[in-house]
C-alpha cells in the first residue's frame, strides 16, 4: 500500500486493486504540490462537509468518474453539488469494497459546507478505517480527542494513524500523543496543521513527544509518498 500525503487532510492511498483519496482539499490549498486536474483516482473518501475537506470533490469525481464515500448526508450534499456516483454510509457502519474495507468512527467535529445560501448541511462528521492489502489505516478526520478510540485502538490492529495536530479545530499536539496511548499504532503521521495561520503547529515537535512515550512517528513532506 502507498500513501501520499498532500498537505492538510488529503492523503491518496493506493492499494493494489485501486486509487482513494481522502478529504481532496487542493484548489486554495497552498501547502499542496499537485492540481486537482491531476489526480487519478476511483474512489474519494469526504469525512465532513467543510470546505477545507470537501474541496475539489466534484471536480475530481467527475474527471475520473470515482465513487464518493461518505457519511449519508455529506455523500448526498456531494450528490446535489454533481457528484454521480455515491456510496453513503454512516457511523459504526462499514462495508467491503473491491479494494477492501471502510468502516466509519466518529468524530468530534461539525459538517457544514458554506456556500451562497448560507451553510449546506452536511450530518455527521467522520474516520475512517481502511484496510486492505492486510493493513489498516485509520484517518481520524477532523476531531477533538475522545476516549472512544480506546475502543478502536482496542478493536483493530492499526498499521498507520492519521491525527489532526493543528488545535483550534481539532486536536492540538498534546492532545492528539494522548490519541496516539489510545490507538496504539504502529506509527503516526500527524496531519491538519500550518495550512492557515490559526492551526500553525509544528509537526517534529508532535513526533518527538510520541516518540519520548515509545511509539513511532512519521513527519511526511508535502507530496511524500511512503509505502507501508
Ligand atoms: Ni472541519
Ligand atoms: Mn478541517
């Protein structure tokens, strides 16, 4: 399995039968290196509705004809924007697909998208667990710390974590090492931070508090791939 990470929460994964992205955030998107134009995929994963996570969803489902997964009332949101294909889903719920398994936790968070009618309702906000190739990716989506991921810690063998860092939002740095004791990965990468002024974190410092409690992990460039 690769895993790309282009800045805030948009990793793209490819597993051996096929292509995701996660939260395609990319037009605006400073910290990111490629064009929505040039993603290649089959599959965009929303956790939430917000703008910073929704992005160029639309543009890219249309240019590859990908299936949209997503808690019901953001995959729906995503629908009425143009988005043909749609696989809705919701919290607890996970399903098999042919590259593999996506299993929806919760999230602390809103799920709105802003627009010229005032803010479109998006439900719930989202993770995601993936696994396929024999590895589990959990991407936390945008979250404040809970002690349910204790329980997903406890539930699956995670392979990669991806924790929002950037506080204000989300977790901020000491709150995501506490995610971290919950989930017990084996390795972490630390996301959604420094892509606006209000979420400047510093990602090293993340890793060497993990670090310091005897887990691993993984600062990514922007635009770094890494094979897990
Ligand atoms: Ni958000
Ligand atoms: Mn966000």
């Amino acid at each position: 399995m690769k895993i790309t990470y282009h800045s805030h929460d948009v990793f793209e994964i490819e597993t051996s039968k096929a292509r995701l992205i996660i939260d395609p955030f990319l037009t605006g998107n400073e910290n990111a290196a490629i064009k929505a134009e040039d993603i290649k995929v089959d599959y965009i994963l929303l956790t939430h509705a917000h703008a910073d996570h929704f992005g160029d969803s639309v543009l890219i489902a249309k240019n590859n004809g990908a299936t949209l997964i997503a808690p019901f009332e953001t995959a729906l949101l995503a629908q009425s924007k143009g988005v043909k294909k749609i696989h809705p889903m919701h919290i607890g719920g996970g399903y098999g697909f042919d590259f593999g398994r996506v299993k929806l936790t919760i999230a602390h968070h809103g799920s709105g998208l802003p627009g010229d009618n005032g803010i479109e309702y998006g439900g719930n906000p989202c993770g995601f667990l993936i696994t396929a190739d024999g590895k589990t990716v959990y991407h936390a989506g945008d979250t404040g710390l809970f002690l349910d991921m204790k329980l997903i810690g406890e539930r699956n063998d995670i392979d990669v974590a991806l924790l929002p860092i950037g506080d204000n939002f989300t977790m901020g740095i000491d709150d995501a090492v506490k995610a971290v004791e919950f989930l017990s990965p084996a390795l972490t990468i630390p996301m959604h931070y420094s892509t606006f002024p209000v979420i400047q974190a510093d990602p090293k410092e993340f890793v060497k508090k993990i670090e310091t409690n005897g887990a691993m992990g993984r600062v990514l460039r922007f635009g770094e791939t890494m094979e897990i």
